[in-house]
C-alpha cells in the first residue's frame, strides 16, 4: 500500500564496470560515496549492492533497486552521481570498450534494466 509503489514495478538495474589495472580501489571509493548517496538522499532507492569479481577484481558489478522508474530518472539527476560519473570517467578498462570508445554508450549497452519478479514488489523494502 506504500504509494511510492503505484507507478509499475521496481526498476532493477544490473551494471558491470570494468575498471583499469591500478584504480579499482579509487573506483570503489568514488562508486562506495554514490551509493551511500543514493541510499541516504533518495527515498526511491531501496537498494545498491556494489560487487566486485573475486576472480578479477577489475570487474565490479552495482545491483540496483528502485521503486519505479521515476525514481531510477530521478537518480541519474543527483549531484552525487554527477561528481561519481566526473570522477570516474577515466578510470575505464579502454580494452573493453566498444569501437568507438564511448564510455555512456558502452555502459548503456551493457547494462541491464529489468521488472521485478520476486520478492513481490511491497516486499519489507527499505531506504536507510
């Protein structure tokens, strides 16, 4: 019954970065801020996992939930994910970019949006 829950389903975000040999740990640290923003400062942001491959600790994956869509657009319009996005642009593994190296067009690309399906929406989600 949550109204932020009215306009459709969660909106669940899977984003792999790949990251150049030497900034993995300022990458975290940049991604480890964002994520607190977005935890702390949005109501629609339930929840932002940040994993990072035990095999290749280069490859680090964000797992995010929102209660719609609104509030993942609302997301993307934060001061906290414009200075991550700043801070981060050059920390890149080019080796994984598309032809033409274009950094939003290959996380674009790579990242997956998705409906939710389990847990039901109204699940005991909750912000910090």
């Amino acid at each position: 019954d949550d109204p932020a829950f009215t306009k459709g389903s969660l909106q669940v975000i899977h984003a792999p970065h790949f990251i150049k040999n030497g900034r993995v740990n300022e990458f975290i640290e940049e991604i480890l801020e964002d994520a607190n923003g977005s935890l702390s400062q949005e109501p629609g942001c339930l929840r932002f996992d940040v994993l990072q491959n035990i095999e290749d600790p280069k490859e680090i994956y964000l797992y995010e939930v929102y209660t719609n869509s609104d509030a993942f657009e609302y997301h993307k319009t934060t001061p906290h994910i414009a200075k991550w996005l700043e801070a981060t642009k050059d920390m890149y593994d080019d080796s994984m970019l598309e032809a033409n190296g274009d950094v939003k067009n290959f996380q674009r690309r790579i990242r997956s949006i998705g409906k939710n399906v389990f847990p039901p929406d109204n699940w005991k989600w909750r912000s910090l």
